[in-house]
C-alpha cells in the first residue's frame, strides 16, 4: 500500500479510530497497550502484506529470530557475569547479525555475486547454479537493519531484552516506517511500544501538517520531476548537454521530494499514533559542503552506519598500536579505510549495482579531505545564522553571498553523485555524461510545454522557499500557527483543504517512493 | 480527540466544496482549446473548400499555408478512433455548403485501435471527454458513469485550467526541430495486425471508412485518404501485410463510393531524418515539403 493511494486514504483513518477507541475503552492499562499493540501489528501486517503476503513470512522470521536472539544475548549478560556470558552474548548476537544479513544477502545481493561472478570467469557460466528468480521484498534493508539494531543494543545493554513478542514485533513492523524508515533504534522505539500512549491534539495536528507537506513533496514536486526525468534518461543518447542536465538537477529534488516526503509522511502518520519517530532529512540541500550534506540526509541511515560500523571499526579516532612507528600516518590510513567502508556500504546497502557502490566511493573521496584536514565538522551551526549581542542564535532572512556560494558548491557536487546514483548500469552513467560535458549543454534545454515546467518550476521554489524559512523546525509547517494570519484554526483548516486540493490537482503520475526497491 | 476529529472533518467538508466548485468551473467556465476553437470555426463554414481530418499526422505534417486557398486543418491530436471524425463528419460536413475536398490520414496502425475491443486508455478518455464537451459527439459506452468521473481522480485538472491560448487561424499544430524520443516511443509494433482483437479492430474500421466515404459522397465531396510519410526507423517495422491491409481498406470502401488514396510512408522524397519530429511525424521542414508534394498531386 502506497502512502499515495487511494488505498491508504481510507485505511489510515480507519486504523486511526479504532486504535485510539482500544486507547480511551474503560480497560486495564496493560490490557490497553497490548491490545494497541496487536492492533498496530495486525494493521502494519495488512499495509504490509498489500504488496504479496508471502513478504509477511519473512518479516515475521526476522522479528522472531531477532526477538529470540534479544531474549538469549539478555540472559547470557545478566546471568553469568563473566567471560563466558559475554562469549555466550556475543555468539548470539553474531548469530542473528549473520542471520539478519543472510535473508538479506540472498533476496537482494545473490544474483548481483553470481552474475559478477560469472562475467569474471566465463568459463563457469552454466555451471554455477545460476541466478535464481527471487522477489526483493519491500523495505527489507529497512527493518533488517532495525532488528540488527535491536540486538548490538541489547549486546552493549544499551537496552534491556523485551519479553513483550507483539511490543516487539509492532516495533519491528510498525507500518509508517516498515518500507523506507527513518530506520528507528530499538532505544528510541521500542520503549514507546512499551508504555501507555494518550491522544495529544497538538501531536496528531503536527503529524497532519507534516503529511500534508510530505504529500507535497512527493506527489508534486518528485512526481512532476519523474515525469521529466524518466523520459530524459529512457533517451539519453538523442538528449543536448543542457537537457541531461537539468534531468540531473530534477532528479536531485526527484529523490530528495521522493525520499523526504516518504519520510514526513512516516513520522507525521507515526505522531498521530502518538509515536514519535526520528528526524531523517534536516534541509540537505541548503549544506555548505559534503560533511554537513551527510549529517542532513538521510540521517537515521547515516548515524546507524556511524555508530555500528564506523566507530567499532575506530571511526577518525582509531586506537593506534604501541609498535607503530608513524602514528599520523596509521591514524590517517585508518581513517581513510573506515570513510571508505561506510561509504561504500551505504552504497551497497542501496542495491546490488557498481553505480551505487560507485555513489558511495564519489561520496567519500569528497568527505575524505574534510576529515583528514578535521574539517568534517566545520559547520554544525544552523546555516544563514549569526550570534546576537546576548549570544543566542538568531536566523538571517537570507544566506551571505559566502554561505550561498557554499550552498551551490555542495548541491552541484552532490547533483554528479546523483547522475551516478540514477544510472542503471556503468555504460550508460559513461555515456550520459558523454552527453552532458558536450557544447550543446549551452544551449536551451528540452522543457517538455509551459503547462508542465511552470508549475513544476513553482512547486521546487515553493519547496525550497519555505523551507529555507523554517529551516530551524523539524519540519516545513511546523509552529505555523504562531503566524499572524494563521492563529485562527477555521483559517488554518481552510488552508489545508485547499492546500490538499492544490496539492492533488497538481499531482504527477503515480510514482512508486525510489527507496521502496532498497 | 474530539477538537481534532470536529476540525479533521471540517477540514475533509471544505476539501470537498472546493473540489465540486472546481469540477463545476472546470464544466461551466469557457476555456478554448483545440477542439473547441476548430469545431466553431468549421461549423457552418462556407469558405473552407479544403477539410484535413483525422489526427495528429495531419494536425502536424501538413503545412496548410502552403496548400492553397481556403483550405482549413480540422485534425486533432492524440484522437485515437475514427469514429470521432465519422460523427463529426455527419454533423458539419452538411453545414458546408463550399466544401470540395476531405483529406482523412489513413495511418499504418491507426486500424488495430478501438475502445470497443480494447481497455479504455487515458488518451481515449481523454477523447472522450474532449469530444464530448467540446464538439458535442457523445460516445455512449459509459453513461452510467463517465461524465461524473471526477477530473481530480482522474488527474488531468491542471490540464483544463493551462490551455495554449494562442490557435493557429488554420488549426495547424507546427512541431520544431526533432523530438527528444525521437525512433523510441513513437515506433510501431510490427506484429500489430496479428491476432483476434486486431481482426475486430479492422473490420470495426472498415466500417467506418465506408461510412465517412458515403457521408462525403452524399455531399459531394472528394474523399481522399492519405497515408503519411515515416521515418525508417518506423518503417523498419512495418511489415507487407500490414501495407496491404491499408490497400484493401481503400478497396473495400471503392466497391461502394469513389475515393482517391495516397501512400507516401517509404517514399524517397521524405527518407531523410531532418524532416522528423519523430519517427511518424514531421516536423516543421517536413510539414512544408509534404504540403507542397500533397497540393501538387492532388491538384488542388
């Protein structure tokens, strides 16, 4: 079920109402919660299982083996404190991760290793076993690595094991962020599957702003650039430098309105349950350079790759050896072999295709001088910001003429990673920027008719203007009521009426969210 | 709770008033588009000696400037069945007292489309409502609930409300330089004759190629087809049966009133792709060159 169907219309209020009936029915609290719970886990099963409800069998596996290995790992901690119980810990904890990774591996990189594998040895073609026909069931890196989280943290005692099998499993399939996160830790998430939740009304009208603005970017401004954008590169070959071109610069608010949106969507419909999901995206494109852009996007991924593999590998501050001659040297070819592993698995976590693993190795060489020269956190304040006299920050209408200049930088590098991201297969990325770097790319660019890049045009400045000015909140229509004009609530309902009008009249072609095939 | 469910559902109310009010806009509110313009300039038109019909292929690659007096390009694009030029035919042929000459494009795939045996495409929908509001041909298939089919479901809103304004006083549709899909999605499928439903199709547009010869006939007027000149990427894929069908189309309808029929699909004149918007249209060079051919041969 697409957040973006008609489906979801009518399934979301209902899943509403008769979750919140379970919350105010005059019953024992834990009677309460446990019953919310099931509720969840059986409506996030049915929005799950709309796709192909053999994908329900596997996800049930994953939850089950990770809550089991939860319950082992907690008890091999807490009831033999010593070596041994930690050994014993660590085996099951090892045992799930391989587990987790091999449903993983098999739906989604086996017949990218196979194939490779044969074009590297022809001879073997035929003889390997071949490919097999496998499905790639929807939003399985996403609650692969949710579970995998569950486990390292109940290994570090981070959090304690959960007896609760619905709590967890809820957590595990809990439908606003099964398919395209945020990918939520068990330390954030599931304890609120273990408490009592009450209707707060300012929560359940944040989360409708954030869906309303979530639609917007993904049915109008993601769905209208697919349009162009599709067409562009199912003909790249017979396209002029400038069309590629301004295909690249759509694509780029194509996957942040698509991907974005998705994820406002997920935790506007989460507030309405009275959950409360992580931030994923914090206004990427206004980064001044490529280490900001990657504490912007797509953070809950970023941060779980920070803190499961880039810090225990020794992140840019490794443990330096005692019989190391040249500790600077060490440091710094640990530190480029750590950038380097994240990236590249970011990469590869997005799919079996050397033009993401390609993403991921254009991506680090760009962060590589920022961490190496300790630049890498240069800008964690608020971008368009200054200190007033008191030394609170306050925000500038608009950037400096150096902060703007940053801004264009880092969006036009990070426009080149999204041509890599987008091709299908390495000739084809050679090929399209063939095209591009050409004379013609000076030339005026394909724009299809007025009807179309005008509106289109209008939404993206839309996007960007707005949330430019509200770059400080978690999301664009947050605290709007704090407006002169928009104080009064019947004003504010008529304009999310006839926002949700606009919003639908100017929708694209129904586009499948890109990261549900990751 | 109570707060959020009342201004939840007034807030759906509202959404509900703005929507009707723009459906009823969207009906009522005079927006001129193709099909409006060309049906009231055509109506009762005494000085048009000349009638393009049909659809895009003459919309886009006839020049009519270049063809002479009193000549008018009544072709839409994007219509996909003939029996929309059979209705229109019946209703304003009559109303053309001067009219000597019909030009209908007889496409090579054109035949094998029909919603009668086929799943109703957007573009037929779209047909269908155009047609149907613009130039008053009803198409009867779904009268229980086409015309309430709402335009936001159907997502083509944003359409009625961003119309080119600016009509070509000749009803020509001049397109530029070459398509960006240029040879891909324009092609034509080989095997498109083949099976039971291409029969159906073929027969079903036999019948109407008979009736739009004797609506002409009982006028007076010449009725010509024209089969249009195509790139060889679309030629490639064009097979001898597909052609001769063409051949027998025009045979059947001469068994029983007069017609003329032109084939340029291979012709070597038009082989070069600088006369293509894409591979089965021309463009604005090829538009002048085939007008300028179709006026000589046909001896207007």
């Amino acid at each position: 079920m697409l957040f973006n169907s008609i489906e979801f219309a009518f399934f979301l209020p209902i899943v509403f109402l008769i979750y919140w009936a379970i919350g105010y029915a005059h019953i024992n609290g834990n009677t309460k919660l446990r019953l919310q719970n099931a509720f969840v886990l059986i409506a996030s099963y049915v929005f799950y299982g709309w796709w192909d409800w053999r994908f329900l069998l596997l996800i049930a596996f994953t939850s089950f083996c990770s809550w089991g290995s939860g319950l082992l790992i907690g008890k091999s901690v807490s009831s033999v404190q010593s070596v041994d119980g930690h050994k014993k810990a660590k085996f099951w904890m090892i045992a799930n991760i391989v587990l987790n990774l091999g449903i993983l591996f098999t739906f989604k990189y086996y017949n990218f290793f196979i194939e490779e594998f044969c074009q590297l040895f022809p001879s073997l073609e035929g003889r390997s076993g071949g490919v097999i026909s496998l499905i790639l069931p929807v939003g399985i890196s996403f609650y692969t690595f949710q579970a995998l989280s569950y486990s390292i943290d109940v290994y570090r005692q981070k959090i304690e094991p959960t007896k609760d099998i619905i709590a967890f499993f809820a957590f595990i399939a809990f439908f606003p962020q099964l398919v395209a996160g945020p990918i939520e830790r068990a330390t954030n998430l599931l304890p609120q599957f273990l408490q009592n939740r009450k209707f707060s009304y300012d929560q359940a009208t944040d989360g409708m702003r954030q869906i309303l603005w979530g639609l917007f970017k993904k049915i109008v401004v993601a769905d209208n650039c697919a349009t162009y954008v599709d067409q562009v590169w199912a003909t790249y070959d017979t396209q002029t430098g400038s069309t590629l071109l301004l295909a690249a610069i759509l694509f780029t608010f194509q996957i942040y309105g698509d991907f974005s949106g998705y994820s406002d969507i997920a935790i506007g419909t989460a507030k309405l349950f009275g959950i409360k999901l992580m931030r994923n995206f914090n206004n990427p494109y206004f980064s001044r350079d490529i280490a900001e852009f990657w504490r912007r996007w797509h953070i809950s991924l970023t941060t779980w790759f920070r803190d499961y593999v880039y810090i225990p590998l020794g992140g840019s501050r490794p443990e330096i050896p005692a019989n190391i001659q040249n500790p600077d040297r060490y440091k710094k070819l640990i530190i480029i072999r750590n950038t380097f592993v994240i990236f590249l698995l970011s990469g590869f976590w997005h799919g079996a295709n050397w033009t993401f693993i390609a993403w991921g190795a254009y991506h680090a060489l760009l962060f590589l001088p920022l961490i190496l020269l300790g630049k890498n956190r240069k800008y964690t304040n608020q971008v368009g910001s200054y200190l007033d006299a008191s030394g609170s920050e306050r925000l500038r209408l608009l950037p400096t003429w150096r902060e703007s200049l940053q801004i264009l930088c880092t969006f036009l590098l990070v426009v080149f990673g999204w041509i890599i991201f987008r091709a299908p297969h390495m000739p084809t990325l050679f090929h399209y920027l063939e095209g591009m770097c050409d004379a013609s790319i000076f030339t005026i660019p394909w724009l299809m008719n007025k009807g179309f890049y005008l509106p289109l045009f209008s939404a993206i400045l839309i996007m960007l203007s707005i949330e430019w000015l509200s770059r400080n909140n978690e999301h664009a229509l947050q605290n709007i009521e704090c407006h002169k004009i928009l104080n009064n609530t019947f004003v504010r309902v008529v304009l999310y009426a006839l926002s949700l009008f606009l919003i639908l009249a100017f929708r694209g072609g129904t586009v499948e969210f890109i990261y549900f095939q990751f | 709770m109570k707060k959020f469910i009342t201004n939840s559902l007034l807030c759906f109310c509202i959404f509900m008033c703005i929507w009707c009010v723009a459906e009823y806009a969207k009906e009522k509110i005079y927006l001129p588009n193709a099909y409006s313009y060309k049906y009231k300039h055509v109506k009762g038109n005494s000085s048009i000696k000349t009638l393009l019909i049909g659809h895009s292929h003459f919309e886009n690659s006839i020049n009519p400037y270049l063809m002479g007096d009193s000549i008018y390009d009544f072709a839409i694009s994007g219509r996909r069945w003939i029996y929309w030029d059979v209705k229109l035919a019946e209703q304003l042929l009559p109303t053309m007292p001067n009219l000597k000459y019909v030009l209908f494009p007889l496409g090579y795939a054109m035949p094998y489309e029909s919603p009668h045996f086929q799943p109703l495409t957007d573009v037929i929908e779209e047909n269908i409502y155009q047609y149907g509001k613009n130039m008053h041909v009803m198409y009867d298939r779904f009268p229980e609930n086409y015309w309430y089919k709402s335009s936001l479901v159907r997502n083509d809103m944003k359409i009625h409300f961003w119309r080119e304004k600016n009509q070509d006083k000749l009803g020509y549709y001049k397109l530029e330089g070459q398509s960006e899909e240029c040879a891909t999605d324009q092609n034509v499928d080989s095997n498109i004759y083949e099976g039971e439903v291409a029969q159906l199709c073929l027969n079903e547009y036999k019948e109407y190629f008979i009736q739009l010869a004797k609506i002409c006939n009982e006028n007076n007027i010449r009725f010509i087809a024209v089969t249009c000149p195509c790139a060889d990427s679309y030629i490639q894929n064009t097979r001898p049966q597909g052609i001769k069908n063409l051949y027998d189309l025009v045979d059947s309808v001469r068994t029983y009133y007069p017609i003329e029929y032109y084939n340029y699909l291979d012709d070597p004149e038009f082989r070069a792709d600088s006369l293509y918007y894409n591979c089965s249209h021309l463009n604005s060079i090829g538009a002048d060159k085939f007008a300028i051919r179709l006026k000589n041969d046909l001896g207007l």
